[in-house]
C-alpha cells in the first residue's frame, strides 16, 4: 500500500506508551471503583429507606387505630371504651366526664355517623418531663369520614405510654351540613 502525502495509516502493531497505558488503566479503574461505590450506596441507602419508612407506617397504623377505637366507642356512647384510648390524667384534659358532656351536647355530632379515620401525617413534639419519665408525643391530623360521604378534619395529640398509643387531646371539624343527631 502506498502512502498519500499528507496522510499516514496507522500502525496497529505498535505497543502503546507504556505511561499512557498505566494512566488509561488508573483512569478506568477508578471509574470503576466509583461506579462501584455509587451502587453500593444506593443499594444501602434504599434498604434502609425501605426499613425506616416501614417502621414509620406501622406507627402511623397503630396511631390511625388509636383514634378509630376512640372514635367506633364514642359514635356508640360507650364512654368505658373511649376513656381505654385515653392517655393517663397526669397528659391531658379528657377524662370519662368530659367524654360524658361531649356526647350530650351539640359536639355529639361529631360522633354520630362515624365511619373511618384517614391519619394524613403525624410528627414529634416537644416532650414535657411528667414523672421523671420521657414520654413520646405527636401531632396527628387527617380526616374522619361518616355517613352519606361527609368528612371532617381532625387534629390530635397522643402519647405513647406502655399499652401504645393513647389519645390526649383531639380536636374535631365537621362539615355545618351534616344532620345533627
């Protein structure tokens, strides 16, 4: 083959620069090694994703579950099974008499009809010191459904006390247009 002036073909049977050669090779290996790390780190990062958003939900499920047993007890008047929710006297303002008045008066609305609690989030407040215990409280709100497709509005306070999760306070909205009892 005869070489045109100006261009020149490539000699593929010579042997690479031997300090291009270990540069190349340094270069992909460390490419390697981050593309490595990359897949690990995701890998770790979404199993525990993955375990703290479980741990996360069942506690968001025993909290919804709290407030439904709250809720199915009252809707019926069985104020011996709502005070169960409650947190002990030393948390919070409700207590059997309180549960009593609000099942008398207009509030009983808030009652009558219920059907499910929808938790939409909850988080961590500041625990006060009671008893030289920590106690672990959160702020929950969401909805609570009722009869003929009417939704209120909830937000709550519960502690978590060694039977679980226990109401301290709650504060219910319902619509003006659902029937009073």
């Amino acid at each position: 083959m005869a070489d045109r002036k100006g261009h020149s073909l490539p000699d593929w049977n010579r042997q690479p620069d031997t300090i291009q050669n270990k540069q190349w090779q340094y270069v992909v290996g460390l490419a390697g090694l981050g593309l490595v790390a990359v897949i690990l780190l995701w890998v770790v990062f979404s199993f525990l994703q993955g375990a703290m958003g479980n741990a996360v939900e069942s506690e968001g499920e025993a909290i919804a579950q709290t407030l439904d047993a709250f809720m199915q007890a009252m809707a019926v008047g069985d104020t011996d099974s709502a005070v169960a929710s409650l947190a002990d006297p030393e948390y919070g303002p409700l207590d059997e008499a309180q549960l009593a008045v609000m099942l008398a008066d207009e509030r009983a609305v808030t009652f009558d009809g219920y059907r499910r609690t929808e938790l939409e989030r909850f988080a961590p407040l500041a625990a006060p010191q009671l008893n030289t215990n920590k106690a672990t409280l959160v702020g929950a709100s969401g909805r609570m459904w009722y009869d003929n497709r009417y939704m209120g509005t909830f937000e709550a306070t519960l502690v978590r006390q060694s039977e679980g999760w226990r109401v301290v306070d709650i504060a219910i909205v319902v619509p003006s247009t659902k029937p009073r009892p």
